[in-house]
C-alpha cells in the first residue's frame, strides 16, 4: 500500500478529530466522541422527558430553545428527548448527549445531570449559529456526536457578600440562572457583615453594618436599606434547587458582627472591637440559638437548604482563653446546625486560634482561604472536607487596590484548580477536597460600585472557575486559553438573564414619555422563567446595556423640573434633570451622581453618552463635556489611606420618564 495514502488518510482523521475536539461549551466537555454528519438545528421542534422528575428542566428547555415540551416515553426525530436512566459511569451529575439525524438525548441518573446536558446543548445554539433579532436561529447545524461528561468536583461555587452591599433579589435570581448556565452548583450568601470604621471617623456607632434578613423574633435587627423576607428566601432557594444550584446562607460570627452588636450592644467586645462579640458574655449563645431557631428551625424552615455556613472568620487570637472560647463556639454551633438536619459549613479558623479544644472534622465541611487561618495540611491530616478558595487568586475586592479587581482568568485557567490552596498542591480530586469557589467582597461600603460593576466582575471569573472545577486538567496551553476566551465572550450571561445587555440594545427610535421600552419585569417565584415579548426582549429581565456601551439621541429641549427622568429600571435611573440640581445625571445603588450641564429650553443637540467599567462620559454635539472618572474617598486609619470612588453607570433601559422634550433617534448599543 502507498504509504504517503496511508499517512495523508491519518492526518486527515487527525485533522478531523482536532476540529470536533474544538469546545462546545463552558466547563468544556470531559468526553466527546464524534460521529459523521451533521444536523439541521432547526429540525428540532420539541422537547420531551420519560420520567416526571424532568418536567421542570424540559419546561426550562423548551423555553429556551423555543419549543413545547411533554412527557413521552421516547424520543423522534425531531425531538430533543431528556431521559433518567441508571448509569454508574455518569455519577448523579453527569450526563451523556448524543446529536444524530435520529434526534438528540440527553441521559442523566438525575434531574440535575440532565439540565447540565441542557446547558451544553444551550451553550451551542448560543455559539454555533445564527439569529435574528428575536434570537431565533435562521441557519445552523449541528455535529453529529457523543458527549460523555461529569464534574471532577463535587462543589463548584461562588460566595458574594451581600451583607455589605445589598443585592436586589432579582440580581439573586439572575445570578442563579448564570451559574445554571455555567454548571456552577454552589452559591453562599454571606448575609451579614460591617465596613470599616477608618471609613466612619474612627467610630464603630456609625460605622455601616446590615443583616439582610427580615426577622420576627427581632424586630429592629433588619437592614433598613435592603433585607429580604423569609418567603422571598425560601421561594429563592428553591428555585435555585431547581436549576441546579444549592444556596448556603451565612451568618458570619463572631467577628463581622457589628450588625448584632448594633441591636444589641451589651453583645460587643468592648476590650477589642465592637464588631467582635463578646464571648464571655452568657447572653452570647441563646442569643445565636434564637437567631439559628428562627431561619433553621420550625415545619417549614426559611432556610430550607442543606448546608448553612456559620462563618467563624478573623476572630482575635490575642490569648489561649479567647481561642478556646473561639473553638467551643465552633463546636456548639455545629451541634445546632446539625441538630437542624443540615450539614455545618465554616471559615477555617482553627490554625489562627491554635488549642486544645477539640474541634471534631465528622458531618463539616471548611472553607480554606489562608493558610496561616486553616493550614489546609493539617486540616486534611485532622479528616475536614474542604471547600478550596485562596484569597490571593480568587478573592475580588471590587475598586479596593488589594487582592483582584478582575480575577488573573489566563493565570487561573493555566494553574489553579481546587486541588491547590494557596502554596499547597494535593493531588487532583483528593476525597477530602470537595471542591472550589470564588468570591466577592464588598470591604468598602462607600466606593460607589454598582450591581452592575460587580456582575461585570462576575461573570468573567464565573466562567474561569466553572472550567476548572469542571474540568480541572484539561488541556491549559496559551492557545487554548485563547480558543475558551473567545468563546466566553460570546456565551455571556446565558439564555435567562441580560445583565451585560446582549438582548437589551436599542436602534434609532423616537422616545415617548412613560412607555416601556420593554416588557416590565415579571412577579413571583418564576419571574425568571421568561417568555419572549412582542419587541424581542424577555419578560423578567432587567433590561440594561451593560459595558462598554454609547448611547446617543437627539434632544429638543423643553424646560424639565428637577427629577425628571429620560429611561428608568429597577436598577437604575437616568435623568435629564437631576432632583438637586437640574443636571443631566444618574442614580443607582443608593447614589446620585451629576454632569456639570443642564439642558436649555429651546435649543436642539445631540447628546451621546459613552459608559464602560471605569466611568461614564458626556458629549454634547460632539464635543466633550465632562468624563466621571473614579472619584477618591478617604480614611481615617494612621496612614492616611484613600479608596475609589466609582462612577459608573449600567444603562437603564426598561421604560422612559414622564418628560416634556422631544427625543429622536434613540440609540443605545454594546
């Protein structure tokens, strides 16, 4: 045989196998085996599902994609067919997909492996092929193939710390339809906490701090700027459940307490600080037991999840009766934890608080930051689980100027996966590591960041750390950061959500006062399962443009009284005249920020105004009136220190205000 044949038919086999073996998807796929042909995506019509466990993830599909769903005891054709069949090799998240001219099959040991299955196969109508404006595709194909995946780690997870910074609950939900997307499983909520009393004039009484739940047995203990109540909780948590996320609330004691000892001063360390509780004071532990009774206890639990995380970070270490005070805590809030029926989650702490009270590792589960807080070593040597989530590469601290403004997502996606915390590397899918997140800090209560600015965060970091949750050993070269990173860019937020505005732009239109561009966002525990609306937008989204974006209309002026608004959100509002002083300018997340121009009655100009992460500028007829560049907050700590002040704006796109001027030609695009 001619052996320039032979070796011409290898290299075209392995030409073949390189470009199926390109990524489908966000964690990339563990196995993919192709097969020959391809499929017009447009010939599937339908989703079914054997099994009545499936109906919620066959509806969320069939949303998606556009197409009614129904229990049938197998797939056509032209049918995307969801079925539970038992399959040791698959584990209860894994799922196997196969594309072929017979119809697509999604088979998974659970609902959960199954809707994983559905966010590949969503992942790839939202990169492969082409839509129109209404996001329905016109022309594509599928490759026919195998898909054989499951997760290397069991918790693939993000923290955000929502104590600091309230986060509307329609960001909540957002974020759990992103993270579905993403096969991300995990989301804490860190709901309480305090800022720094450098940023209050050195006094902790004014010091900011909030508990973001709404609570009887104590009144006066809600945040009044943003709380959440029990049912819109529950009915949170179990939606997440639904989409495959589990939600761990967190209440962080005993440092970060100044919410608590606000309420109840006699609560307060007074010989260290007041966001430290005290704990030689006897009323400490009823007061904690009636906290964990009221959100853990009764026949229908607020928090009806099973892990809470009791927090247990940064306490003083300052002698061995505080640290053996310190690790009783830990033990006795573990107990009730688990008195509750739920598994005990908590800061690693115990290195920093070295004793002799034992603190047992059986039924908890350790978050391991910082090793001189949980040597992960001896921790592991002591049998603790662990959650992997080194400060030093995946903490964000958005405008601070320490740890991530954006996470390093090329270093991350080239050498961290959970089996390294910080220094220490333990080998790939340890059984007592049991997995990774990331995390979000609000440190600076006064910095002026945005829902937006931390979403714009987010998801960058999301997709990283889902791949190497996922898919921990992949393949890690520069070329292949390259290929995942674009596309990344072109997943964005997924199918249910529009933070980041993909489906919110707008084109050359005359603006009407008090119309909604939109539909407006939809009530209810299933405000985000959307339907389409006659305009192309999605009920339940929060419709935004997101950065960088212009937005440019023409403008006749009329004389506008203060507080008159151009286009409004529920995040947001943009003014032609500002309520203080008759400004063009914005407000958002509790802030008011003006341009130094007011509008003249009679005159006609073009405004055009261009946003991205680092602020918001100002033209008018073409001509530069003012750029919001980060302001400079400053702190009252020895050395003097200063922090970012962010002006940034997320577009509001979701209705116009009631105005008197003539708006055309209304743009507004990423």
């Amino acid at each position: 045989m001619d052996h320039k044949i032979i070796l011409s038919a290898l290299l075209f086999v392995l030409g073949m196998g390189q470009a199926t073996a390109q990524p489908l998807c966000i964690p990339s796929v563990q196995e993919q085996t192709p097969a020959q042909g391809t499929v017009e995506v447009s010939k599937f019509t339908s989703v079914t599902y054997n099994d009545a466990s499936l109906q919620f993830v066959a509806e969320y599909l069939g949303k998606a994609w556009d197409a009614p769903a129904s229990q049938q005891k197998k797939g056509t054709d032209s049918s995307i067919f969801l079925s539970i069949k038992p399959d040791k090799k698959l584990g209860d998240e894994g799922y196997r997909l196969t594309i072929s001219p017979k119809g697509i099959t999604v088979q998974a040991t659970s609902p959960q492996g199954a809707l994983w299955g559905a966010q590949t196969l969503l992942q790839m109508k939202d990169t492969h092929f082409a839509k129109n404006d209404a996001g329905v595709i016109t022309k594509g194909t599928f490759p026919c193939l195998t898909v054989t995946d499951k997760p290397d780690y069991p918790i693939r997870g993000f923290m955000i710390d929502a104590g600091r910074k309230f986060y509307p609950l329609s960001y909540l939900y957002s974020l759990v339809n992103v993270m579905s997307y993403y096969k991300m499983n995990t989301l804490q909520l860190h709901l309480n906490d305090n800022g720094f009393n450098d940023q209050f004039e050195g006094s902790w009484d004014d010091t900011y701090a909030a508990f973001r739940m709404e609570s009887d047995f104590f009144p006066g203990l809600t945040a009044i700027d943003g709380s959440y109540s029990k049912q819109e909780m529950r009915d949170l948590i179990r939606y997440a459940e639904k989409m495959g996320v589990e939600i761990i609330p967190e209440f962080d004691v005993p440092a970060h307490s100044l919410a608590f000892t606000h309420f109840r001063p006699s609560l307060a360390a007074k010989d260290y600080d007041d966001a430290h509780l005290d704990l030689e004071n006897p009323e400490l532990i009823p007061f904690l037991d009636s906290l964990y009774a009221e959100y853990l206890g009764g026949p229908d639990p607020v928090f009806c999840c099973p892990r809470f995380h009791i927090g247990t970070d940064e306490y003083s270490n300052k002698d061995s009766a505080i640290c053996e005070r310190f690790r009783e805590l830990i033990v006795h809030l573990c107990d009730e934890v688990k008195k509750y029926g739920k598994q005990p989650v908590f800061w690693g702490s115990l290195t920093h608080a070295k004793g002799v009270t034992p603190v047992p590792s059986d039924g908890v589960l350790m978050s391991l930051w910082y090793n001189g807080y949980a040597d992960p070593v001896e921790m592991h040597k002591q049998g603790f689980h662990m959650i992997s989530i080194p400060d030093a590469f995946i903490y964000i601290v958005p405008a601070a100027g320490y740890y991530n403004d954006y996470l390093n997502t090329r270093w991350l996606f080239q050498h961290w996966n959970p089996s390294l915390i910080r220094n220490k590397r333990f080998p790939h899918q340890d059984p007592l590591i049991d997995g990774g997140m990331f995390a979000l800090w609000n440190d600076f209560i006064k910095n002026g960041i945005s829902v937006g600015d931390c979403h714009d965060r987010i998801l960058p970091a999301m997709q990283v750390i889902s791949e190497k949750c996922w898919n921990a050993l992949r393949d890690s070269t520069d070329a292949a950061f390259d290929e995942w990173q674009t596309l990344a860019k072109k997943l964005e937020d997924g199918p249910l959500t529009d933070e980041i505005g993909r489906k919110s732009m707008v084109n050359h239109i005359d603006l009407e006062p008090k119309t909604p561009l939109f539909l407006p966002r939809g009530g209810g525990k299933d405000a985000s399962l959307l339907k389409a609306s006659p305009r192309g937008g999605l009920e339940g989204v929060v419709h935004q443009i997101g950065y960088p974006y212009t937005v440019e209309f023409t403008i006749d002026w009329a004389d506008e009284k203060p507080g008159t608004v151009l286009c409004t959100s529920e995040r947001s509002t943009f003014y032609l005249s500002d309520p203080i002083k008759g400004m063009l300018g914005f407000s958002r997340d509790g802030y008011l920020f003006t341009f130094k121009y007011k509008g003249k009655p009679g005159k006609r100009e073009t405004i055009q105004l261009k946003g991205d992460n680092k602020g918001i500028s100002l033209y008018a007829d073409g001509k530069l009136v003012e750029n919001l560049k980060p302001d400079t907050g400053h702190r009252t700590d020895s050395k003097k220190s200063t922090y970012k002040i962010m002006r940034t704006l997320v577009f509001p796109l979701q209705e116009t205000g009631d105005f008197r001027s003539k708006i055309t030609n209304f743009s507004a695009k990423r």
